[in-house]
C-alpha cells in the first residue's frame, strides 16, 4: 500500500501485487493447518528454518497480514459506511499503546472493532485465528473487484520438486 500511496505504484500495480499476495495464500496447504496467528508467533522456530514440509504444515505470515489488512480495512469501511479505515484504527492504537509495550491482540482487535463501530472479534477468530479459509466476497463486493478465472489450459501441475538432466542422468530436486 506504501508504494501506491506513494505514487511510485499505479492502481494496477497494487492490485497485482495484492493478487500475487492471495494466491500465495490460497496456494499454501498450511494455510489450514496453522492459523497466521501462531505461524507469526512461532516464525523463529519455524518460518526462518523451512524443511520441505513448511508449506503443508504452516502459512507465511507476511502475505497472508497483508491480505487479512485488505479485508479488514473493507469490513471497517463498509460497517462505518466509509467514514473510516484501516489507517484510523492504526492510528488509534498507535495513540493508545505507542508506548514500551505496544498492544495485545485484544487490544488491537477492541481499536479495529471501534473504528469499525461494530464489534469484529468474531471476525479476527475466524480471519487471524482459525485455519478456516478468508472471506474475500464482501471486500471485492465493496471495492467494487472481482478475480479473474485461470486459464487451466496453461496451468501445470507442481508436485514440490523437479527434475534436471546431469549428463543424461535424470536428477530429482
């Protein structure tokens, strides 16, 4: 969102970026194994020391925050019929907790439910704690998006490795 709001970023750039971001989501089986909660929180055991079941077994928490904010900041629009954002509840909890220890979870959830003017916590559960999929209908509803079919023509298969000839022997990666 910084580069759009920046001006180095165009419209369409952002939602390509946006969209590269879901797909990330939506192409990780971990996603409903490990709820992005727990995944940021056990990032320096895990995130930073990927095996080769990382991807089955948890969710990176980079894309899937920037897609949850995309939501969010959708649900806090529409429930305040536009009259705040994001940026507002951002802005109230900086206010609030800028201080040594910053805010829980709760706190935060209890800023982004005022802004909203309407109480999000089940929303959080389900979004930031559970493995349950996204809800992306009401923020492309509101932004007024829709995503774009596949062409499954062109799509391949990827099964985690590959293959690679080494002077006529077939090497498995």
């Amino acid at each position: 969102m910084l580069p759009r709001r920046a001006g180095i970023a165009t419209r369409d750039e952002f939602l390509e970026g946006l969209s590269d971001q879901i797909e990330a989501v939506q192409n990780t089986p971990g996603r409903l194994v490990t709820p992005v909660n727990m995944s940021s929180y056990d990032t320096w055991i895990k995130q930073y020391r990927p095996d080769e079941n990382t991807a089955n077994t948890s969710v990176n928490y980079y894309p899937k925050g920037a897609v949850i904010a995309f939501l969010l900041d959708a649900k806090i629009r529409k429930t305040s019929n536009d009259a705040r954002t994001l940026d507002t509840g951002m802005q109230w909890a900086m206010q609030r907790y800028s201080g040594e220890k910053g805010y829980t979870p709760r706190q935060f959830y209890d800023v982004m439910s005022e802004a909203a003017g309407s109480d999000l916590k089940g929303w959080f559960a389900t979004a930031a704690e559970s493995t349950d999929e996204l809800d992306y209908s009401e923020a492309l509803d509101f932004f007024e998006l829709r995503f774009r079919p596949v062409d499954t023509r062109t799509a391949r298969a990827f099964i985690g490795g590959g293959t690679r000839n080494d002077a006529g022997r077939l090497v498995i990666t």
